[in-house]
C-alpha cells in the first residue's frame, strides 16, 4: 500500500515536468517569439529587442527552463506578461472558484451515479433505460451546450437563478450556492451518467458471481449481500471510472467557467491563450497536473482499502 | 467537452471477418449504414459546400435577423442576419479537417510503436508503456491551452497535439492485440519457416490488428469532435467572422434570451456527427469481435404457461424406506437466449431421501447443475422454471415467495459449489464470511458466532483454525476453500446439502479427502445429499442412489449397485462403456460417441437416438416416457430387452 502511493508519487514528478517542459519546449518552434507575438508585426525592431532583453528570450531554452524550475521550486511562478501581475497570486484566487465547481460535481458524480447505477442494476427496467438516453446524450451533446441550454430554461425564462456570476462562499454562502448550481449540474451530468452505466455494468456482474450464489444459498439475507458483497466488489470499476470522470472535469471546468462567466483557473487560462501568456498557462498547468496527481492518488488510495490483495502486498 | 477512456476490446477480431473485409459487413447492419451514411453525406456537404450552400456565410443582412427556418432560411438566421445553414456547411471543414489531421497524428504514433511493443515485446516495450502511462495522465486541456498560446489559433496545431496524446491509449489497445496475435500457432510457424519480422509484421500482425485500429480511430474522432468545437466555443481558433461550429454556439450564447433556437442547428449537428462517429466505432468492435457477448438483451420472465404434469410414474416400492425429503416432478426450466426461449429441462423427476445419496450424473450440457440451481431459485436472471413441482418436506419451492425461499437457504437446503476458489467472496476474510453465514441462521454474539465458525472450521478438518479465519480466500488452497465452503454450508445443519460436482476442480489426491470429509459428516449429521457429478468414481464413492441425465431429461433412476451391476439404458450403459472397472477411478467419463445435442436442436422422440447404438424407428414415433423396470427403477427407453440382449 505504502509502496503503491510512494511509486505514484515517483511517477508524478516526471509528470509535472513533462507537462511543463512540452510547453517550453514547443516556443522553439514557433516562427518569432513571445516579443514580437506581444508588440504586434508592424513594432518597432528595437522594442522589440528590449523586451526580448527585458522576458530573458535571449537566453537558450535549456536555461530558461532551469530558471523557471528554479523559481517554481521557492514557489514563485513569475509574472504574466501582459498585466505584470505575479502568477502565483493570480492562481490564488481563482482557485477557490475553481475548487467550488469541482469539488461539489465530483461528489455528486460519485453520489448520484452510484445510486442510479446501484438501482438500476438491482431493479432494471425503465431506471435503466433512462440512464442509457441521457448517458448518450450526455456523450453526444458537449458540456458547454448543456450548460447553455440550463442557462436558457432555468435563468433565462424561469429565473430562477443567476445565469453568470460568482459570489464568494465567504461573502454569502446562499449565493454561492445558487451562483455554482447551475454549473455544478452541467460540469456533473456527463460524470453522473458515466459513473452510473459503469455501476450498473458492475453490479450487474458481480450480481452472477459465484460467491454471491453460494452466499445466498446458504442463508445469506439480500440486504447483506447487495450492501457489503456486491457493493464492495463492484466498487473498483467504478473507482476507475470516477477517475477518469474527475480527470476529465479538469478540462469541462475550462468551459463551463467560459460559459457562466466565473473568474476561475479555466477562464484565466482561456484569456492567457488568447493572450499569449506562457508564465500565466505554465502556472495553471502546474495547478492542474497536481490536481490530476492527486485525483490519482486519492484513487490509488482507494484500490489500496478496497482491495484485500494490494493491502496484504 | 468529454474524455471518454479507450475501452479495451474484449476479444480479438476474428481473422475470416478480417480478410472479409470490414467495411461490407459494416454496411450491413442497419446501425453502420446509417451512421456511415451521415459521415459520407456529411464529408461530401461540406466539401461541396461552395455549391451547396445558398448563401455567401459571410454575407450580413440586418433585416433577416434571428429568424427561425423558413422557406428562404432553411435553418433560420443569427444576430448579424447571416445564413444558418450555409455557416454549418462551412464550418464543417474545419471541423473535420481538424478530426482529420488527429486522427492522422495519432495513427502515425499509435500504430507502429504499438505493433513495434505487441511484437518485439522486452525493455521497449516496458519503456514505451511507462511513457504511455505518463502521457495518459497528463491533463489535455493544458498541452492543448499551451499549443495555442504559442500557435496563435492554430486548430491544427492543437488537434495534432491532440492526436499525439491520445496514442498512448489507441497505443496499448493495439499493442494488446499484437501480443495475442503473436503467440498464435501460425504466427510461430510463419517465425520457423525463417520470415522475417518485417513480413511477419505486415503479413500477419497489422490485418488483424486492423478492427482494433479502426474502432479507436472512430472513437477517438468522436472525442476530437468534441474538442475541435469546445476549442472554436472557447473563440481560440479562426478569428470571426469566420463559420465555426463552436464559434456558432458561441455567437448564440449572447442572444440566448432572445433567440434560443440558434443553439439548435449546430449543437444538433454536433451531436448528431459525434453519435455517428461512436456508433460506428461500436459496430466495427461488433463485427470484428470474435465472441459476440449479446447476453445484454436477456430479460428474467415471468414462470408462466405451466403445463399440465405427466402423470406421475410412481417407482414400484418407492414409499418402502426412509421419507422422501426432496421430490422434484415434471421440471420444466426454460432460458430466453438471442436465438428465442430454450427449454433446458425437460419434466425432470427424482427424489432424494433422508439421509441418503443421490448422485445426478450426465455429460456437460444434460442438465444436471441447472437442475441443482433451479431447486433452490437460483437460477440465472434469463432462466426460470416454467412447470412442474420441487417438494422439501413437503413443501412447494417453485411458488415460495422469496422470504419463504430465503428462510429454506442454509438451513434446510445448503449448497457447495465447482470452483470453491470463487464460491467465497474476494474482499472479505473467511472468519468475517462465515461468521455472517453463522449469524445469519441464528441470532448471537459476535463472540458467541467466532466460536461456532471455530467449531465449523474443526468439524471440516481444517488444521489451526484461528489463523485460517484471518485469511483472505486468495490465501487458501482449492482444497481448503471447498472446506471452507463446506463449513459455511453446514453452519445451518441443514437436511440436505447440494453439492454441484464438489471435486471437479481439486487434484486427485484432495478430491478423495473431500469426499471422505462429506461421508464422514453425512454419516455424524444425518443429512441428505444431492451430487451432481460425471465422474463414475465419485458416484461408486459416496452415493446411494442415482439419476442420470440426457439432454435435459432424467433418462434412469436407480439404486447404484443396480446401476453398476445392470444398467437399463443405453445411454448410462455407454457412459459406463469405459467405466469404473476398466478406467482409473474418478477420471471423466469418457465421451460417448457424439455430443449432447443443444436446447433447440434435441432430436424428436427419444433425445438419445441419435447416438444411440440401439435405435430404430419406433424410437423416433413419440416422446418416450420413463418406464418402470423393475423395483425401485425406471428407464426412458423402450428398448431395453435388446440391452440385456446384447450383454
């Protein structure tokens, strides 16, 4: 178990330097530079050549890469270069917006699905083919439209609640409420549905197993046995698939903070991109890579207590 | 935006389908045909989209302003009066051109590195997948952002990307399938023969990776539509005025009060292009795959349509000894499976008496462990008795409501199983597991219950009880586990126990020992028991009385010294052809010229005649019914004199 968390640790650190170093990596090839990219084609040369000086592009790659490793270890991400801001500060506080959206829609992706998908499987019919519409559409249809489409019935002709905003938990927590509702259930349908087929799929097997008949043969009452038997083997599909799911959020949070307008990590990338800000998207890429490390290892975490052979070993 | 896992084929593709060619057998199923339909349709629209489309899509005209279709605006008109249609058809080609150049980049990385690891195997190949793993949990969305902060919206740049990073999944697919190609027989004898790798590759292992490869590829076209359009929605790829579907949902978000039907056309499009490309992904994994799994469409049914009851053969003297404890009349039990409903039993009959041994014997497929399960309601959700009686005590089984059943299980009637190795669940402790059993009986301590699981695990013969019960199934023998079952079994001192061929799975030496075990308990408690068997020696081992089984009916009952000293039908008589006297003991039978035929395909009149060396035509005329033959025997064969004839 230990071992098992210490190798995901060792793996992570490659991880974040991966992700990290593509982006570096892939300014060498693109025709002129951050400079020219900021000051526009028509500049003058020597600006140009002074902020060239003044963002360190002179430098080899290799040794700009090392200083902003070096930096990133005493925490210090740098500045984007576009509002002088400092990069870590700016990452501070929209983490907390970006946080708000996904911890509530990983919990109701994992609440929700498993309960739909544990019914479904043990009662079947209608529940079952509901799961299967909405799930393909939830595979068909993008996050994004969702959301527009609850902004459309719920905001804008119920009114029912704000269609974009965000208000801080600290300042109103019933207004933070309703300010993430709405993004929380399009963030979460897709997660919802995914995490409910694998259910039912899981269930539904270990239901045929042969250890659930021989238990029921022998005097094994049902409660028991759908609550700690089947429950408890069907669980490590189903953790695999919250994983996937809660990975995947990372991304879907990216457009559904677009979409509602909340000033979290995935809009301040989205205007970064259009900006052009390396130091501004390396920071949110560092925020997100641990973010997926420790999805993982939470995982891992859970493979280790669910499974008898991996905590033995 | 949606990252969908690459599910991993369950079996390979098949290497006739292969050569047969995927897309004809693609075509013809309904779903592929029109999922490939809609792509090709799509693909010719939008390249044609210059003639196609009745307007310039840049082209403003302010007094046409979100208008819903009409006969002039087929889909209507957006906020700046420009043609809905004519935008879609246009900004279908960046969209698939952005698949386009995914799918290209991912195939180039995927394919060859995938075959290269399948095949080659070794310290690439576990480089390669640690590379892999890395990748696959890099968060996308970064690189992507990252790809188009340098690359000023560049979709294609970011869709390469795309394609890139999401090899490592096609990756392992095709690798897996490479593997299992690889160790197949040909392929060895393609390596004797001196071909080189290179020819094995091409010739060998890339036509039967090539379903695999084409399910990923589709799939992964579902997923980089989606990307291509969350990326135009998020305004990162061409700059306005430009037709993009995600820039389309976009420019609709701001009138959405106003015009709610603009989300409409494109994201309907959408949808409808990403269900294409997934649903044909399925079907290609459906026709390639070797085993088509269809039990999904299997439903429980109703027991319904009860027959009327043979009339019943009483066994001359059967009333003459120990009480009846089971009596099984006229079973019928019936599967729905794709092909229609099966009728697995047919009128099965037998008794089992207090105390004694019935042994159900019969090749694979008789019908002798439907039989055990469908006594104790437990057979599998697609099956259900459709007629006939199961009497314990005297009490009806096949219309006990499900607490009355539950009340029975353990306590009445208790069972082991094959495999005892999955007969114990994985997660949890023996002692946790047969502590529930024991409780689940009889209401008591915790305490009380680990010291009467002791007492089980002691009354099986298990050495150092107190550490098995810290054990977890993994960590046991088969021959312990099928102890541990026997335990758990006997935690409720049930009456009779149903054992389904308890040794089959065990080595020789700990099947006898089993045995033994169940004589001696039988022989201290009492009990009855029902084993299901196909091995003579068991049969001459432990039971008193026999039933053998054909093709879902009881073709002989008797008691086995009977049975051994004279069968009185040719089937039990060709099963014994090789049987205990001659053969080491408890080996299988040994196969009877033929197979049992399956439900559905079961010969008229008697089920046997088809292999049976005495057949003739009268055989064929009705259903035989079981005769009696003698005290306390029956036969299904109208034939018998010939078999003591040709003795």
């Amino acid at each position: 178990m230990l071992r098992l968390i210490g190798n995901r640790i060792a793996t992570s650190i490659p991880l974040l330097l991966i992700v990290t170093l593509i982006v570096f990596v892939l300014q060498a090839f693109v025709p002129g530079d951050a400079a020219r990219t900021i000051l526009g084609e028509n500049a003058n040369p020597q600006t140009v050549a002074a902020l060239r000086e003044q963002l360190g592009l002179n430098e080899p790659l290799v040794s700009r890469y090392g200083d902003w490793l070096a930096g990133a270890l005493h925490g210090d991400l740098g500045t984007s270069i576009i509002s002088g801001v400092d990069v870590m500060s700016s990452l501070d506080t929209r983490l907390g917006v970006t946080l708000s959206l996904l911890v509530p829609s990983m919990l109701l992706s994992a609440v929700a699905g498993i309960a739909l998908g544990f019914a479904s499987a043990v009662r079947g019919g209608f529940l079952g083919r509901v799961i299967d519409v909405v799930s393909l559409l939830g595979f068909a249809l993008p996050s994004f439209w969702i959301a527009l489409l609850l902004v459309a019935a719920l905001a804008e002709r119920a009114n029912l609640l704000p269609a974009t905003g965000y208000t801080p938990f600290a300042e109103s927590p019933g207004d933070w409420l309703r300010s993430i509702v709405l993004p929380v259930i399009a963030l979460s349908l897709h997660g919802i549905t995914a995490v409910a087929k694998q259910t039912r799929d899981s269930v539904a097997e270990v239901l045929e197993a042969d250890y659930v008949r021989f238990l029921r043969a022998n005097g094994v009452g049902t409660t028991s046995l759908l609550l700690r038997h089947v429950l408890r083997n069907a669980a490590i599909p189903v953790v695999t698939s919250l994983g996937l799911v809660s990975i995947g959020m990372l991304s879907g949070a990216v457009f559904i903070e677009n979409v509602f307008v909340l000033p979290g990590l995935g809009t301040l990338a989205t205007q970064a991109t259009l900006d052009h800000d390396v130091p501004v998207i390396l920071g949110v890429g560092v925020v997100l890579t641990l973010a997926v490390i420790v999805v993982n290892l939470l995982i891992d975490i859970a493979y280790g207590l669910l499974n008898p052979k991996v905590r033995a070993a | 935006m949606t990252t969908t896992a690459p599910e991993t084929p369950t079996a390979l593709p098949a290497a006739a389908d292969a050569h047969r060619g995927i897309l004809r057998s693609v075509l013809r199923t309904p779903r592929g045909s029109i999922a490939g339909g809609f792509l090709l349709l799509l693909i010719l629209a939008t390249l044609l989209a210059p003639v196609l489309a009745p307007a310039d899509p840049l082209r403003q005209n302010l007094h046409h302003v979100l208008e819903t279709p009409s006969s002039r605006y087929w889909l209507g008109t957006d906020s700046l009066g420009r043609d809905l249609l004519s935008r879609l058809l246009y900004g279908g080609r960046p969209a698939l051109a952005g698949v386009l150049e995914g799918v290209l980049a991912q195939l180039v990385v995927a394919v060859p590195l995938g075959v290269a690891t399948g095949y080659l195997g070794g310290r690439f190949d576990r480089f390669v997948m640690r590379v892999c793993d890395i990748v696959m949990s890099v968060p996308t969305i970064v690189i992507l952002l990252g790809v188009l902060t340098i690359f000023d919206r560049s979709i294609a740049a970011a869709m390469i990307t795309l394609g890139v990073l999401s090899a490592a999944g096609t990756l392992r697919v095709v690798r897996g399938a490479a593997m299992t190609v690889r160790q197949e027989l040909y392929v060895s004898a393609a390596e004797l023969l001196g071909l080189g790798r290179v020819q094995i590759i091409f010739r060998h292992i890339l036509p039967r990776c090539r379903g695999v490869i084409i399910v990923q590829t589709s799939l992964f076209a579902a997923v980089a539509i989606g990307i291509q359009t969350g990326l135009t929605f998020l305004g990162l790829g061409p700059p306005p005025p430009s037709p993009t579907w995600g820039g389309m949902i976009n420019e609709s978000a701001v009138t959405l009060s106003r015009a709610p039907w603009l989300l409409v056309p494109a994201g309907g499009l959408i949808a409808l292009t990403v269900l294409a490309f997934g649903i044909l992904g399925d079907v290609v994994r459906d026709v390639t795959a070797q085993s088509h799994t269809s039990s999904g469409g299997l439903r429980a049914r109703p027991a319904s349509g009860r027959r009327a009851p043979e009339a019943p053969v009483e066994v001359p003297g059967s009333e003459a000894e120990a009480p009846v404890l089971l009596r099984v009349r006229d079973l019928d039990v019936s599967f729905l499976t794709p092909h229609g409903e099966r009728e697995v039993l047919t009128k099965v009959g037998f008794d089992v008496r207090a105390g004694r041994t019935l042994g159900l014997v019969g090749e694979s497929g008789s019908g002798k462990s439907v039989t055990a399960r469908a006594v104790l309601g437990l057979l599998e959700a697609n099956g259900a008795v459709t007629g006939g009686s199961v009497r314990f005590r005297g009490r009806e089984l096949t219309r006990a409501s499900r607490k009355e059943l539950a009340a029975i299980r353990g306590t009445g009637i208790a069972l082991i199983s094959q495999e005892p190795m999955v007969a114990l669940d994985p997660s949890f402790r023996i002692g946790a597991q047969l502590g529930e059993v024991v409780r689940a009986h009889t209401r008591m301590s915790r305490g009380a219950a680990r010291r009467r699981v002791l007492e089980l695990l002691e009354m099986v013969e298990l050495p150092d009880p107190e550490e098995i019960v810290t054990r977890y199934p993994f960590q046991i023998s088969g021959g312990m586990a099928q102890r541990v079952a026997i335990a758990a079994a006997l935690a409720g001192s049930p009456e009779l126990l149903i054992a389904d061929e308890p040794t089959t799975a065990l080595d020789v030496t700990v099947q006898a020992d089993i045995l033994a075990l169940l004589r001696r308990i039988q022989a201290d408690t009492g009990m009855a028991v029902l084993i299901v068997t196909h091995d003579w020696g068991v049969v001459a081992d432990i039971c008193s009385d026999v039933a053998v089984m054909y093709a879902g009916q009881v073709v002989e009952s008797a008691p086995v010294e009977d049975v051994f000293a004279r069968p009185s039908h040719p089937y039990t008589a060709a099963l014994m052809a090789a049987g205990p006297e001659h053969a080491p003991r408890r080996t299988p039978i040994k196969a009877v010229e033929g197979t049992v035929p399956p439900p559905g395909d079961r010969p008229a009149g008697c089920r046997f005649r088809t292999r049976c060396p005495l057949a003739e035509a009268d055989c064929a005329e009705q259903e035989i019914p079981l005769l009696p033959v003698g005290e306390h025997r029956t036969s299904r064969c109208i034939h018998t004199a010939h078999l003591e004839a040709r003795r």
